[in-house]
C-alpha cells in the first residue's frame, strides 16, 4: 500500500488518498520503519490539502524522532516546501541550508535529487528565479525518474518564464505533454496556467481561455487550493478582457472562494480587480467602492509579501555570510595556535611571522566586520525606504511622524498632516504602462521634498497616496504648502516619458488644534478631506477645520467658488 501510494501521491488525488486511508487503518501492523514512511506521506497528504500549519507540524515532529537518514531529508525537503507555501521564507531557507547539510549522510542517491527539488521550487516561489533556473538546470543532469524530471522541466519552465528568457510556447507545452503523460494532474495543469499566460502575453487569448476551461475540471479534481484559484482567476481575468462578463464574475468569485485564506494571494487581487470592473461597468458604484477597497487590501498584502521575500532571501544570506566569516575567523585562530606551538621551538626565528599572521587576522575580522555593518545598514535602509520613491515607506513615516506629534504636545507646538493623492493614476498604468506610473510616483515624491523642511516627515502611505507631517506649522500655513504643491504637481512635464498626460493631485488637509495629536485622527481627517476634494472634481485641496463647520475645499484658491459652497452648505 505504501508504495502504491508512492506511485501516485502527485498524479492520482483520490487513489493516493484511499490508500493513505487504508495504510493508516493498517498501521497496527507495520513495521517502525513502515510507520514513519506513512507518517511521511500522511504529511505529504496535508500539504497537497493545502493544511500547511499542520503539515509543517507533522515534519517537525518525524525529523525529532526518525533515524533514518533518508527519510530525514526527504521530511526536511517536504518542511522547505511546506515554509515556503506558508511565505515563511526566511524559514525555508534556512531549513534548505540544513536539508543540503544532511545530504552526505544519506546513501541513497534520490535523496539528492529530492533536496535540489526543493531548492529549485523555493527559489522560484521567492522570486530568485536565476538560482531556480540553476537547480532545474542541474537537476536534469542526473538519472531521473520521469516523475522528477517532470517536476525539473517545470521548475525550469516556470523560471525561464518569469526571467522573460522563454518565448516560444511550444517549449512550454512540451512541458506540459510530458507532465500529462506520466499523470502528474498538479505540475501539467501549473504547466498550462504558464502556457495560458505566455499565449495570452502573444495575444491568443482565446486559445489561452479554451486551453484554462477545457482542463478545469482537471485542476478541481487535484483539490489544490492554489492550483484551482489561480486558474478561476486568468479565467477571470482573460474573460473579462473578452467582453464575457457573466463568465468572468462566476470565475472570479470562484477564484476568491479558493484564496480567501491566503490574503497576501496574488489570485484574489486579480479577482477582486475583475469585480472592480464588472461593477464599474454595471454602473453599480455601491459594489465597485466595495471591490476597489477589497482589491486595494489585496493588492497592499501581496506587494508586502513580494517584500518580504527579499528580505528574507538577504536575512538568510546574510546569517550565511557571518556563519562563513565565524568559520574563517576560527579556521585563521586555529592555524595562529599551531604557529604558536612551532614558536615555542623557533621563537626568534617565527616571531616576525606570528606578528604579520597576527595582523592578517585583525584585517580580516575588522573587513568582515565593515562588510557586515554595510549590509545591515543596507537592510535598515530597506526596511524604513520605500523602494521606488526612495522617501519614508508606510511604517517609518508612522514611527516619525508619531514621534514628532509627541515632541509637538510636549513643547506646545501645533503639526499639520497634509494628505494626497494622484488623480486618475489607474488610467496612466492603463494607458502607458506600469513604468510610466512609476516614474510618475518618483517624480511627485521628487517634487513634495521641496516643499518639506529637515524636521518634517514625507511618506509613501502605499499605491499614489502620500503624506507630510508638518513640525509647528499652523493649519492656514500648511493649506498654503499643500497648494504650492498641486500647483507643483500640475506643472510636471511628462514628456520625459514619450506620452503627454497630466499629473495632479486631491489633497485633505488637518492640524493638531482640529484634530489633536493622534497620528490615526489626523490621518482620519486628512483622508476625509481627501476624498471630499476628489467627490468635489479632484486637482484641489479640501481643509478640515472642525465637526460643526464646514470642510472648505479649493482648486486654484483654498476655498470653493462662493456659489459652489453655499450650495454644499445648503446640502
């Protein structure tokens, strides 16, 4: 039963877990060494059921009792990709570092391929695609069952893909084929969501949509969550493109249903954007404010986890670095002692030498200390600057801004928070494309700097929104910086991009004698603010001055045209 189970744990869902069944009602009468291989496949079962946490639980407790060395290491590849579905990246890595160690110990060569396996799906899943690429490479050079080399052939199909270095589809689809002829549902079927999107990109989205639906039934039947709510939503997504409106909405939420718990999904962002649409061409502003501020949580999550990748790839790579400078460092002490047993016989003759190892060692340790303090220096920086812009990310403004509102109540000085946002900045990444939208959040972070002093706070709250905490600077003196300002913004020439297009921006301005001193309430006011002035028609900045007067707002002067205000007031 376990090596029917074996045979197709990846390919046949439904048989592998009639076995496992079967294998554990049996488990009174297995060996010690046949209890541990079914408490392997047992985890095997949870991560294909998408029940990481008790996956990850499951290895753990089998690599703390097993002796078998290689079952260890196949428990410990399973534990790298069950970390690594559970965005506990820096934790794959590291237990990949441990998986690889074990490898000398093991005998059985499948162990090795088992490890490298591993490595190359990680790499891919956190974005490190050229060592991905280097593993599947490697891999295929080694005696392969067909089942490893169909998980080889994708892992280096699915990383030539994201490094832009295939553009043949047919590479891919022979990809597939192969998958599909040994059975292997999960890998053919991730197989064909690259196939889709490499056919969509060449614009034969219509093949791509047949190629999704003819295999949907397929990719249900692996019971996959990721697998399923990744394919509901290209399905969505290309449907939507189609003009198919009923099918996109059945797909998206199909694909929402799958990914609800995962938040940082990149399905559910896709989805949630489809419903975006589908709502804003219904006319139903209602749902399409719902399924925008969804998308935007979604969207928000997912590009934090992208971040969180690279900063647990360069944590883990840093903490290798000091374990190779620790093992240097002890490797030079030890070579300095056996020079000192020699100088006990040739003291005069060796003292010269001892004097240059000695430092020798003093520069090496204080090189590798400079290098050391450059790279944390370099992940500080990452932590607290928002990549594209180089300003305050959203964290580090919080922790600025929260500690200048509080020397502001200690010394009885008033702070402003002036809040924006880019108009119309979805329809830019439309029409030009997501590196014009980017230069154009770089060019208005450019801009805001210099209308900010060195004691006040400038921020990247997430998307085209940002902010400026204003240190003792009255309300009129910050509604006056936030005009400047749109009227800065306005006069960005664009024409550095090869398109013409207009950059402006909705601004809400607060201070601490209306709001107080809680960063939450004046961004609360701000933000209200700041969507008024975009209900109002955008390109104007809108003053909060307290709950029982009126908001003013302005386009070209702080306050609304006579006329248009006491029309609001009268409403």
């Amino acid at each position: 039963m376990l090596e029917k189970a074996e045979g197709v744990r990846s390919s046949d869902a439904l048989a592998f877990r009639r076995l496992l069944r079967e294998a554990n009602e049996a488990r009174a009468d297995a060996s010690e060494t046949q209890r541990e291989q079914l408490d392997y496949l047992n985890a095997y079962s949870l991560t294909t059921g998408g029940r990481f946490p008790e996956a990850i639980a499951a290895a753990k407790s089998l690599l703390a009792t097993t002796t078998d060395k290689n079952l260890r290491v196949r428990a410990s590849a399973l534990l790298v990709n069950s970390y690594g579905a559970t965005r506990q990246f820096a934790e794959g890595l590291r237990q990949l570092e441990r998986t690889l160690a074990w490898l000398p110990e093991s005998d059985d060569p499948r162990m090795r391929v088992h490890a490298m396996v591993s490595a190359s799906i990680l790499y891919n899943l956190i974005g490190q695609y050229e060592h991905g690429l280097d593993y599947a490479t490697r891999l295929q050079k080694l005696a392969l069952s067909p089942r490893e080399k169909c998980f080889a052939r994708y892992t280096e199909a699915e990383a030539r893909f994201f490094l832009g270095k295939s553009t043949d589809s047919a590479d891919i689809a022979t990809v597939v084929d192969f998958c599909a002829s040994i059975r292997e549902a999960i890998l053919s079927n991730l197989g064909r969501q690259l196939l889709a999107r490499q056919l969509a990109d060449n614009g034969q989205r219509k093949k791509a949509i047949a190629l999704l639906k003819n295999h949907l039934a397929d990719v249900e039947a692996t019971r996959y969550p990721r697998l399923i709510g990744e394919t509901h939503a290209l399905l969505a997504q290309y449907m939507l493109e189609e003009e198919s409106l009923v099918s996109a909405e059945e797909h998206a939420k199909a694909a929402i249903a799958h990914s609800t718990d995962i938040a940082y999904s990149q399905p559910l962002v896709m989805a949630y954007h489809t419903l975006y649409e589908l709502a804003q061409r219904a006319g139903d502003a209602r749902a399409a404010l719902d399924y925008f501020r969804k998308y935007a949580e979604a969207d928000k999550a997912y590009l934090n986890e992208v971040k969180a990748r690279e900063l647990a790839y360069q944590i883990v790579r840093q903490e290798t670095l000091q374990k190779s400078q620790q093992i240097s460092v002890l490797d030079q002490e030890n070579q300095v002692l056996q020079l000192q047993r020699k100088v006990d016989q040739q003291a005069a003759q060796n003292t010269r030498l001892i004097v240059i190892l000695l430092v020798l060692l003093v520069a090496s340790i204080g090189y590798w200390a400079f290098k050391i303090k450059r790279v944390q220096l370099s992940l500080k920086k990452m932590a607290e600057t928002d990549a594209l812009t180089g300003i305050c990310n959203r964290h580090h403004f919080t922790i600025r801004a929260e500690r200048a509102l509080a020397e502001c109540a200690r010394n009885g000085e008033q702070a402003a928070l002036i809040m924006y946002d880019l108009d119309h900045f979805k329809n830019i990444n439309d029409r030009f494309g997501h590196g014009t939208g980017d230069w154009a959040l770089k060019e208005v972070a450019e801009a805001s700097k210099g209308f900010c002093r060195r004691i006040d706070v400038l921020g990247r709250l997430g998307g085209e929104e940002f902010a400026i905490l204003m240190y003792g600077c009255d309300l009129r003196a910050a509604a006056r910086v936030a005009e400047d300002c749109r009227v800065r913004l306005a006069q960005i020439d664009t024409r550095e991009t090869g398109h013409v297009f207009a950059i402006t921006g909705s601004f809400g301005v607060t201070s601490s004698v209306q709001s107080g001193y809680s960063l939450a309430r004046l961004l609360s006011h701000a933000d209200r603010q700041l969507y008024r002035a975009k209900h109002l028609g955008r390109n104007r900045v809108c003053v909060y001055e307290n709950e029982s007067e009126a908001v003013r707002a302005a386009s070209n002067v702080l306050e609304l045209p006579q006329r248009e205000r006491s029309e609001h007031l009268g409403a």
